[in-house]
C-alpha cells in the first residue's frame, strides 16, 4: 500500500513534468466511477490547465486554473502512470488523461487493480474540508513532542494503531510505522496514555527519519511489486528496512516477533523495544 513517501515519489514526478500542461482529453473506462459524477468531472477536467501538483498526507492533489482540484487516492492498489501517446495498454486503467506541454503530449493514466482507489473533483472548500481531515506530518516537524504526546495520550489504544491513525499523524503507514517504533525502542503494544514526552520525542525523531530515507528512496516495492513510480519503475526502500519483514534483529541478533495488530503485521524484537508502562504502579495485594 503506498504511504507517505511513495506517494510523495509519484507527485514529485508528476510535479516536474505537469505544472502549467494542458488536460486535452480524459477517458474514463467502462462504468468505472469518478466523483462527484462522470459528468461534472468530464465538465471541469477537459481543456483545463494546471496549475500546481501537490500533496495531502497521501492524496496527489492537481490544482486546476478552474479553481477545482482533481485528487487521487490510491489506496492499496492505485497507480498514476507517465506513458507515451499509444504506449501498449497498462493493465487496470481506469482514467486515461491525454496532457499537453510544449505541444508535446503525453498520457497519465490512473490504474487501480482492486478500487478502491479514488479520484474526486472537489472545490476549495471541499479540499479545505478534507484537509480537516489529517493531522500534522511526522516528517516536517510541523508538530513538537509535547504536542504529539498530548495527542497520543488522549487516545485509549496502543502505540502502533495511533501511528496509523491519519488524524494524529499523517503520513505513516503500516511498514514505515514498525520501522519507526523499531528505531524508537519503543514495543508497538506500548499503550498511548503511557507515551511520555521524552518517547514522543524519539518517536517522532525516528519517524522523520525513516520517512525521509523512504523518500530519497523513492519508496518500499514489496514482493507483490504493486508500487511503481510515475514512470512504472519500483523504489529501492525495501533494501533498507529496519524490522520489517526481517526475521533476525539487527541489533541485538534475536528473533524478530510478529504479531497482528489492529490485522496489520506488525514486527518488532521483544528484547530492543520496551513496553513503556504508566508511572502508576498496580496496587500490592
Ligand atoms: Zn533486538
């Protein structure tokens, strides 16, 4: 599933090559849907230019000179592909855009082989609305420890499900949050109300790195090989995990456990990451 620095990859390419081109045409295949309606996203999307590509926590946001913004989520299995006018057909495609720079044109084509990826024209105020939505981005330092904890600590669940959760944090996903509380030391069933601001701060240390080495590496490719960059090529990331997907610890040598939390595999040494317990001690009966 791409999370933060795969999506990040893909908008950055996007980025480069589509600021200031034109939508010539928008294909969209057989029944797929498209919100708010096939029509009204034909209506505002053809012969349209954009203006800025950017992204949300894990939405591509293309900003149009109409003042809409075209925004794709791609979920587990959601693709934006650069291709070449009459390039062979990709597999999955579900939005053929044709757009134009320079009088060249080029195709980007959306494809999503399970869909539960999305793409939706929203207004500003609906984009402000979704931007609501996600909490500061680990990887920016837009958020201070003691604010992190705070927000942990209002929470009743463990460590690793409120690192997932977007409106806490946005941005970590399931590998890049094992990564994180892994180079944090900190046990993924660590209960957040037991998060001081001291672990909130190394938490957040390790997150901005392991975000950031996902960027510089264009992102994790798994063995399923479903993330591609905008140019279809993998990332290299998964060459560089710290717990995930491991057996051994590369610290201390141990066998790395793996357990499903919140029915995400989640892996981390029960000997390196410690489960932080509350300074309340249980009564002595
Ligand atoms: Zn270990």
């Amino acid at each position: 599933m791409p999370e933060l620095p795969e999506v990040q990859t893909i908008t950055s390419d996007l980025k480069k090559y589509f600021e200031n081109s034109t939508i010539d045409d928008v294909k969209i295949s057989g029944e797929y849907n498209v919100y708010p309606d096939r029509k009204f996203f034909l209506a505002h999307t053809k012969n349209v230019q954009i203006s800025s590509i950017n992204r949300i926590a894990k939405n591509i946001v293309f900003e149009l000179e109409n003042g809409y913004f075209m925004v794709f989520h791609l979920a587990m299995t959601g693709r934006l592909l650069i291709r070449a006018l009459n390039q062979k057909p990709d597999k999955w495609t579900k939005i053929t855009f044709t757009l134009k720079k320079n009088n060249k044109s080029v195709e980007v084509r959306f494809c999503d082989m399970r869909m539960f990826g999305k793409a939706v024209l929203y207004s500003k105020e609906e984009l402000e609305k979704m931007k609501q939505k996600y909490g500061p981005e680990a990887h920016k330092g837009s958020i201070d420890a003691k604010e992190f904890a705070h927000r942990l600590n209002s929470k009743r669940t463990t460590i690793k499900n409120a690192l997932l959760d977007q409106s806490i944090i946005s941005g970590l996903g399931n590998i890049y949050a094992t990564d994180s509380l892994f180079l944090a030391r900190i046990h993924p069933e660590t209960k957040t109300q037991n998060i001081d601001t001291k672990s909130a701060a190394k938490l957040l240390e390790a997150a901005k790195l392991i975000l950031n080495e996902g960027i510089e590496h264009r992102g994790s490719t798994l063995e399923d090989a479903m993330y591609v960059d905008a140019f279809g090529k993998p990332g290299t990331h998964q060459n560089y995990f710290r717990i995930y997907g491991k057996k051994t610890c590369i610290n201390c040598s141990g066998k790395v456990s793996v357990k499903k939390i919140n029915g995400r595999g989640t892996y981390f040494c029960s000997f390196c990451q410690i489960l932080l317990e509350g300074t309340k001690k249980p009564p002595v009966l």
